[in-house]
C-alpha cells in the first residue's frame, strides 16, 4: 500500500467518524490506527532519506 493510498483512506475513515457523531466503531478504531502508524513510518523514511524540507519557509518572502 503506498502513501496515497493510505491518506485517501485515513480521510475517508475521518468522513464516517464524523458521520457517526464523532464516534469509531472497535473495527474502525483498529483500522485507523494501523493506518496510521504506516503512514509516520512512512515519513519517518521519508525523513531519513532526506526527501523532506526541514527548515524556514520562504513562500512569501521577497525574490532578491
């Protein structure tokens, strides 16, 4: 399962939890923090491999 797909289906598990009156089911709740924990070990490679900008922004910031 690649990064994608796993935040499609993060958002569509937070689309029913909110559908549910802010409420998971024990199958949902399961689900969720699988899902979840893929994705930080996903970033966290991400991280590793130096594919993500630590640093100050510079959206906004004057072009010299």
């Amino acid at each position: 399962m690649n990064s994608s797909q796993i935040v499609k289906e993060l958002l569509e598990l937070k689309t029913a939890w909110r559908r549910q009156n802010f409420v998971y089911t024990k199958d949902q709740r399961s689900r969720y923090d699988e899902l979840l924990k893929l994705r930080r070990e996903i970033v966290r490679q991400y991280e590793i491999d130096g594919k993500v900008w630590i640093g100050p922004s510079v959206h906004g910031k004057p072009k010299d």
